[in-house]
C-alpha cells in the first residue's frame, strides 16, 4: 500500500484509458491558460523594450506631464498624472466596495433565510453582468447631475468622483461574493461554540466567522482593487480624457510635507492609465511609432502592476487559510 493510501479506482484498461484522456484535456486547457498569459506579457514587453529604447524608462516612471502627441520639442510620456488617475479612482472605488461588499457577504452568510439568499445572490450576479459601458453613462446622466445639485456645485461633468462611485458599484458583487463563500465555509461547529458560550449573533459573525475566512476576504479585496486598476468604459466616459496633475501644495509643518487637495482630483476631469491606451489606440497613430509604443509600455505596467497584486492576494490566502 502506498503512502497515500489505497486507491480505489476501477482498474479496468477502459477506465485508465478515459482517466488518462480526461487528465490529457485538462492539462491542455491549464497549458493554454498559462501560454496565453504568457504570449500577452511578451506581446507586451516586445513593444514596451522597443518604447524604452527610445524614451529613457525614468523620464517615463517620473514625468509629470502626459502628450502623446507631438507638440513643440516633441511627445511627452510622463506616467505620473495617469498613476495619479488611476490611484485616485481605485482608492475611490475601495472605499465603497470593501465595506458595502463586506457588509452584505455577512448578512448572506450569517443572517439571510435561504429564500432571501436565493433572490439576493442572482440579483448579485446580475449586478456584476451589467455591461461597465452602462455604468458610465450612468455615472454622466444620473450621478454627476445628482451631485451637482446637491453636495458639489462646482464639480466638472466629466469628474473622478462619479467614475469612482460607479467603479466601486460594479466591485461590489466580486467582494461580496468571494467573502460569502469563505464565510461559508467555517464550519458550524465554530458557530455552536461561539452560541455555548453565550455569544450573540453579532459577535459570533464578527468574533468568530470574519476573523476565520479573513484569507478569502482579503483576497476579494485584492481582487476587487485589481478589477478596478484596469477598469476601462466607466472612466472613459465619465471621468473624459484629460492628463491633469492637480495643484501640489506643502504642509508647513516637518520642511514642508506636499499634499494634494482630494476636491482639485475628485471634482476634475483625469485620466487613468487604460484611459490613456484607449486613447492612442482609437487615435490615427500609425504601428511603429514611439506613441504606439507607449501603449504597450502603459499595458505592461498595469500587467506588472496587477500580476503583483494577484500574488499578494494569494500569499494572504497561503499566509491565513484555515484547515479543518
């Protein structure tokens, strides 16, 4: 007997025949999984070397002004006012998805019946479905207008506020639903022992089930935060196309710490990075020039900056994960 215990499969030449062709097709479809991530990275890098050869990579990583077309001594590539769209559309979105997505992934798990959970889960799953191009217009004609009127006057029609907002709505159901199901997950007994010892629901939810399926949680965040780094339809058209970097000021305090008022971002037009790809390629640049390029330079930072992401998400997972 092996170490691994008995096996206890058929042993038919039929049956290890089809095991074998199942296990043949299932390896083809990891390989062409992993193949094509990596064609997309050398697609990638091929075009991003040939950019970097002849703009120099700090000039691109510290720049503060975007212009990838000619103007006076030529194009501009200055990354900085694009990482400073897309951070502020992503912390934006966080802040509504992660506590909104949170909230709800606990009333499913540990307060809905099972007739509320088979209605709120599809509507969930609807919610996700909602093609993101309808988000955005829905962030121009509802939700800009909406906060003109009310909160903020001045805001711009085309503005990071909204973008964010409608960027977090559409993360909600990934947070939300990868957190129900490791909540899910801990077993009932944990809850009974929570119960015996006199806890009341709320803490048994807070005390117990979140801090045991904190690994799924938090790999739905990161997940969510990937998702919204590389949204594309929403910002493009509610938060327009402008590479603006907002007015830097300094603290008088420890030498002069520099700051950024949220209003000069939020309020604004901006431009993320997948905003700023959509633009060169929708433009008349022709396929080999040093702006065509940059799209690819622009497409492998976000490739690097997600793939990063994706790998904290799953040493959270590894570093957390419960067995039972």
């Amino acid at each position: 007997m092996s170490s691994e215990g008995p096996d206890l499969q058929r042993a038919g030449t039929i049956n290890r025949l089809r095991e074998r062709s199942y296990s043949g097709f299932f390896l083809v479809c990891a390989a062409v999984t992993l193949l094509t991530t990596i064609a997309i990275f050398l697609t990638l890098l091929s075009d991003a070397v040939a950019f970097f050869i002849e703009y120099n990579v700090i000039e691109f990583l510290t720049g503060l002004e975007w212009s990838p077309n000619p103007r006076g001594d030529g194009y501009i590539f200055g990354i900085i006012p694009l990482l400073i769209g897309t951070i502020v559309v992503t912390i934006t979105a966080a802040f509504v998805a992660i506590p909104i997505g949170t909230l709800t992934a606990i009333y499913l798990s540990e307060y809905a019946t099972s007739r509320a959970r088979s209605i709120l889960k599809p509507m969930l799953e609807i919610l996700a479905g909602i093609p993101t191009v309808v988000y955005g217009y829905f962030a121009l004609v509802y939700v800009t207008p909406a906060l003109k009127a009310t909160l903020f006057p001045g805001i711009s029609t085309f503005n990071a506020l909204s973008a964010s907002l409608m960027v977090g709505i559409m993360t909600i159901p990934m947070v939300s639903s990868i957190s129900e199901d490791a909540m899910s997950a801990v077993p009932d007994d944990l809850r009974q022992a929570g119960y015996g010892l006199g806890a009341t629901k709320f803490e048994v939810s807070t005390g117990i089930v979140v801090p045991a399926s904190v690994s799924g949680i938090a790999s739905s965040y990161i997940l969510a935060v990937s998702r919204a780094i590389g949204e594309t339809m929403i910002v493009v058209v509610a938060m327009g196309a402008q590479a603006n970097l907002p007015p830097i000021s300094e603290l008088p305090v420890a030498g002069g710490i520099p700051i950024v008022n949220p209003a000069d971002v939020l309020l604004e037009p901006g431009m993320t990075i997948t905003v700023a790809m959509v633009q060169i390629a929708g433009g008349d640049l022709t396929g080999g020039s040093i702006a065509y390029d940059a799209m690819f330079a622009l497409g492998l930072t976000l490739f690097v900056v997600t793939l990063i992401m994706n790998v904290i998400s799953d040493l959270i997972a590894q570093r957390y994960r419960e067995e039972y």
